[in-house]
C-alpha cells in the first residue's frame, strides 16, 4: 500500500496531490448534489409508495439525522484508520445505498438506503477537509479550500434543478441511477490512486460515546426540526419535548465524557480545539451563515409560491444565479485568503450578507421576482466571501494531529446550526402569518408578513455574527509568519 507524502515545497502542490484532491472534490460534489435531489421528487415516491407527506419526509428527516449521529465519530474514524481504507468505505456505502435506492420495492428499504447514503457522505466532507488541510502547503490552502466550498454551496444549489430535469425525462429511479456510474468511477480511481495520508492509530472505540452521541446530537436536530411542532402543541409537541430533554442532557454527558477520556487520548470526539480562541470564533461565525442559508434555501420558497404565486420552477430558477455565482467566486476568493488573509473578507462578506438579508426583509406580496433574485445573487456573494476564509482560518487554527476532530466538530455542529435556521425560520414565518390570518389578513399579505419577519430575524442573527467576525486574527504558520499579508 503506497503512502502520499508531504510536499517539501511551501508553494507547489504535487500532481498527485491534486489528483488525490481531484476524486476527493468530485466525490464529495455528487454526494452533495444528492443530498437535496430528493425534495423535488417527493410527490411521486409518495404515489408510488401510497405514502403521506409526513411520512415521505423522513427520507430528508432520516438522512439530516444520520448525519447528526455518524459525524461526531468521522474523528475517530479519520484517525483510526488509513485515508484509503476510509475513502473506500464511504463510497462503497454510498453506492450500495444508491443503487438499492433505485430499486427499492417499499418505503423501509427505500429510507434504509437513504441512510446508507448519509453514512458516506458524513464521513467524505471530514475526510476531504482533513486531506487537504494535510497535504496541501500554507500558502496554497485558500484556493484548494476555496474549491471545497464550491463543493458545499453549488453542491446543494444544483440538486433540485438537476432532479427537475431527469423528472421530466425519466421517474424518480433514474435520479439515483444516475449517481451510480459517478460516484463509481470517483470510487475506482480513488482506491487506486489514494494513498495513506495519514499514520493510524489504535485508539480504542468508546461504544458509549457513540451511544451519547446518537441521543444528543440526533435528538437535538429532530426537536430542532420539530419547533413548528412543539409551538403546536399536542401530544406530537409533548413527545418532541421529552426526545428536546433527551438530546440535551446526552450532550452534557457527552461532553463531559469525552473531556475524561482527552486526558487518557481516547476521546471518540476530541473537544480540544473548542478551547482555541481562533477556532471557536471562525466556527460560531460559519455557524451563523449555515443557519442562515438554510433557513432562507427553506423559507424564501414558501414566501415565493405562497405569497407571489409562481411555480416551483420559477422558484428554483430564482436560486440558481445566486448558487452559481457562490461556486464561481469561491476559487477566487480562496486565493484573495492565500494573499491577504481572513480579516478583510470576512468583515466584507458578513456585511454583504447583513446588508442583503435586511433588503430581504422588505419583501411583500407586490416584490418583483427579477428583486429577490438581485437580493440572492448579493446574498451568495457574500456566502463565496465568507465560507473559504472562515472555514481555512478555522481548521488551519488547529494542530495538525486535530484536524480530523476539528473538521467533525464543524460538520457535526453545521448539522445542528442548519436545523436550527431552518426551524427558527419557518417557525417566525408560520407563527407569524398565522396570526395575520387569523386577524383577517388576505393570504398572500399573510404570508408575505410572515417572510419578511423571518428574514429580519435571519437579519438580526447576522448582526451578531458580524460582531463575532471582527475577532477572527491570522493563522500563524509553522515558520512564524502569517497566513496571509494584510
């Protein structure tokens, strides 16, 4: 088994390096665009199956909640085993659960193989932060870093409007079939040409954090998902509360576990890089804008068809530009990062998103769509200013023997921040425009109260997380200096 070394090099990324990275983007690419193909395709797996709506969800529910429970483990995985063993792994899971989604004969087979897809793609974005912060050199991390945030924003943007498209050529089968033969050349050339970045460990696997972890972190993002639910009230809200409980005092077990088992090495989630200042800080901001962009991916729709009403299809076409233009300007901006560091563009960006997500809460049910799709493209310029600077500044915060702990932490809480947006979002939009209704408000003007609350709300948050950006410093490299000349 060959091994990838090190570039001595603090400039040049080594051919083989940029190939390892190449599959590792690409893989990591489709398994995002899978993550949000499904939603549009929900009405005809309900036909298929003679399912309700509620229960269809579970097939996004289910996935959100595999990845809440898998991330806290991908830094043990990471460190216990070789970057190849773990990169076959992921997307032999993956495949399988793909292709037995495409012939699944029932709705249990069919949300079994969803969950085998959420498995892999838990622990591919780990695994591709984590190589890339290992091999590729100081200077060079923000433009590699800028193409996995291409990977994180285009990724999701694209996937309901390649699901449209195969929709209305093929039935929901061909969605997956079509991941099949991608994913699969991406896992041959990967098993061939990915060598042993990293140097195991035999740490020992701590059953009953991973027990913890899947009642916190699991149970924190379903209450969360379940806020509209809770407000409700019922029995539904009762039990969403007793599971709310569950999942926070797991949490308070798992933390405190896993600090006991830091000092013996043994930790299933390492915490230590929550007590680096600059680590922390970069995350509570990503935090934010992950919340935020969910929550406006999730709440902007409903406002479009509800108060404006246009079709799905104008409003996926309204969200494109936005998604493309974060994917383009990513690259870019990690190398502006490589230059001159995180400090300018992160005050930059935060206050593009703030300006945009208050010119969002303007909205009402007369807004021309050619507005919300300016506001968006604004919106995604900001996501492409911030998501490489803070996501680099973060990881590059960490020592090197925690990147893998670092990057689960990240994906794990992004998990959590995303269900969070979501639910606060849609929770003001509901609460809200129900309230104007039931005062004798027309619908469309109900709806468009509710968006715009929302969006203020979404605003507000930012306002925060601007605050927090003002503290994010350079990232200090090996030799001394900085990560970037400001």
């Amino acid at each position: 088994m060959t091994s990838t070394k090190t570039n001595p090099d603090n400039t040049v990324i080594p051919r083989p390096v940029v190939l390892i990275l190449a599959v590792l983007v690409f893989t990591a690419f489709v398994m995002m665009l899978n993550e949000t193909t499904l939603a549009v395709a929900l009405p005809a797996i309900m036909a298929d199956y003679s399912i309700e709506a509620n229960t269809a969800q579970w097939l996004l529910t289910g996935f959100m909640l595999t990845m809440a429970v898998v991330l806290p483990a991908t830094g043990w995985i990471l460190e216990r085993f070789t970057t190849r063993q773990v990169f076959i792994f992921a997307t032999a899971v993956f495949l399988l659960g793909t292709v037995i989604a495409a012939l699944a004969p029932t709705f249990p087979i069919m949300l079994g193989a969803r969950v085998a897809q959420a498995i892999g793609t838990a622990v591919i974005m780990p695994l591709l932060m984590t190589v890339a912060m290992t091999v590729v050199p100081v200077p060079r991390r923000g433009a590699v870093m800028g193409l996995i945030s291409v990977v994180m924003a285009v990724g999701p943007a694209l996937g309901p409007s390649v699901a449209g498209v195969i929709l209305s050529v093929a039935s929901w089968h061909m969605i997956f079939w079509v991941m099949v033969p991608l994913v699969g050349i991406a896992a041959v050339l990967g098993a061939v040409k990915i060598g042993n970045i990293n140097e195991p460990r035999s740490t020992p696997f701590d059953v009953l954090s991973l027990v913890l972890a899947a009642l916190a972190f699991g149970g924190l993002v379903y209450a969360l998902s379940s806020i509209g639910v809770i407000l409700d009230g019922g029995d539904t809200a009762r039990n969403a509360l007793i599971i709310l409980a569950v999942g926070v005092v797991a949490l308070v077990v798992f933390v405190w576990r896993q600090l006991s088992l830091a000092k013996q090495d043994r930790a299933l989630l390492d915490l230590r890089p929550l007590g680096i200042r600059n680590y922390t800080v970069s995350l509570i901001v990503l935090l934010a804008l992950f919340g935020a962009l969910l929550g406006v991916m999730n709440t902007l729709p409903l406002y479009m068809q509800g108060s404006l009403l246009v079709s799905a299809l104008v409003t996926g076409l309204v969200l494109l530009p936005g998604g493309l233009l974060e994917g383009v300007l990513s690259p870019f901006v990690g190398r502006i990062y490589d230059r001159r560091g995180p400090r300018a563009l992160v005050i930059t960006g935060m206050i593009v998103v703030v300006g945009s997500l208050f010119w969002l809460s303007t909205v009402d049910e007369t807004t021309p769509v050619g507005m919300l799709v300016a506001v968006h493209v604004l919106f995604s310029i900001g996501l492409a200013l911030l998501f490489t600077p803070l996501i680099t500044t973060a990881l590059g915060s960490v020592p090197k023997h925690l990147y893998g702990h670092g990057s689960a932490i990240m994906n794990t809480l992004q998990q959590l921040a995303g269900a969070a947006g979501t639910a606060v979002m849609i929770a003001v939009y509901s609460g809200v425009s129900q309230s104007a209704m039931a005062r004798g408000v027309r619908e469309e003007v109900a709806l468009a109260d509710g968006a715009n609350s929302a969006f203020f709300a979404c605003a507000c948050v930012a306002v925060v997380a601007l605050v927090f950006g003002l503290f994010i410093t350079r990232v200090p490299t090996t030799d001394g200096t900085s990560d970037g000349a400001e």
